[in-house]
C-alpha cells in the first residue's frame, strides 16, 4: 500500500496521481487511497490553523464609529453582488475582524471573479444540521443569488456539525466567521 508518509506528500499532490482526459482530471486508481489521506492531512491541517486564529481574534466583531459609518455607508447588507461582498470581506480583512486566511471560509471566492469556489483542503465530509426552521431561502453553502448577505450570514452562522472529539453538535470554525460576518452587518444596518 501507497501511504502519504512513504512518499512524503504532506505539501500536497503529485501530478503523476492524476490523469488528464480531456478537460477533466482524473485521480488514478493506484493512488486514490494516498489522495484522500493527503487531502485529510490537509482538512486538519487548515482547521487547526482556524481554530487557533480563532482563539487569537476571538468570536465578536469589534469596529470603530468610524468603520461602521465607512461600512454602512458604502455597503447594502440586503443587496451585494458577489464582486461588492469580496470588497466587503476585504474591508473586514483591513479593519482586524477577519483574517485574510479566513476568506478561505467564508465563500469569499476567487477576487474579482463572481464564482464562489471552496478550496479542496477545506471540503469536509460528514454531517451538517441548520436550525429547525430550515433553509427557507434556498441557500447553498456559497453566496446567495438574491445578494441578501445579511440573511444569508444568519443562516450560515446558525449551521451545527457533528464533532467527533465531543460527541456532539456544535458550531464549527467557519460558523463562528459567519456570525462575525452577520454581527458586523447588524451593526451597520
């Protein structure tokens, strides 16, 4: 058996695992098992970086008069296009209530692209619950098509997972960004 610790691929894919047939790439069979160990070293790599920029920050958006009146005046918590929300995050990134790491999370995208892309590293498998009131707004896990940020960061900020370290459901990483996300646009609303 191929393991990650033998081939030393803890920095990531080998371009011999994968086969290209036409505009689709391909992970070869022989190494499927080496791809999917990489990909959770790299899972758990991220989410620890998370977890520990998290505890350095904390979970609250602290802004000054001013950036909230800079926020409020040059952005519509009800109605952004993915372009206007990346300027948003940017915003976020300058004022200290983010990390420009954590855009990773937050479906910030590609900038200036309005495709709304997770990176692979941080696609997790498992379970996810929302609130019991469900997704009545039809949300998926990236920006929203009727551009209501604020909404869309609630619901996002309500997802639990299941964590097997406790047994239990709880808001994970990327949960705590989005309250961030929707306690700075309540502020500004």
């Amino acid at each position: 058996m191929i393991s990650a610790a033998s081939t030393q691929s803890t920095q990531g894919f080998r371009s011999e695992w994968f086969e290209v047939k036409g505009s689709y790439g391909f992970v070869k069979t022989e190494y499927a098992d080496l791809v999917h160990e990489v990909l959770e070293q790299q899972q758990k790599k991220a989410a620890e970086s998370l977890a520990d920029r998290l505890k350095d920050s904390g979970t609250k958006a602290e802004l000054t008069k001013e950036q909230k009146k800079y926020l409020s005046e040059n952005f519509d918590p009800e109605g952004m296009s993915q372009l206007e929300y990346q300027a948003f995050i940017d915003k976020l990134c300058e004022f200290g209530v983010l990390d420009e790491a954590d855009k990773d999370y937050v479906s910030y995208g590609v900038k200036g692209c309005s495709l709304g892309l997770t990176p692979l590293s941080h696609v997790r498998t498992g379970a996810t619950i929302v609130p019991a009131q469900g997704n009545p707004m039809g949300y998926t896990q990236f920006f929203p098509s009727s551009g209501n940020v604020a909404d869309w960061s609630k619901y996002m900020a309500g997802i639990m997972s299941w964590s097997e370290r406790t047994g239990s459901w709880e808001k994970g990483p990327e949960t705590i960004l989005f309250g961030k996300i929707r306690d700075v646009l309540d502020a500004i609303a």
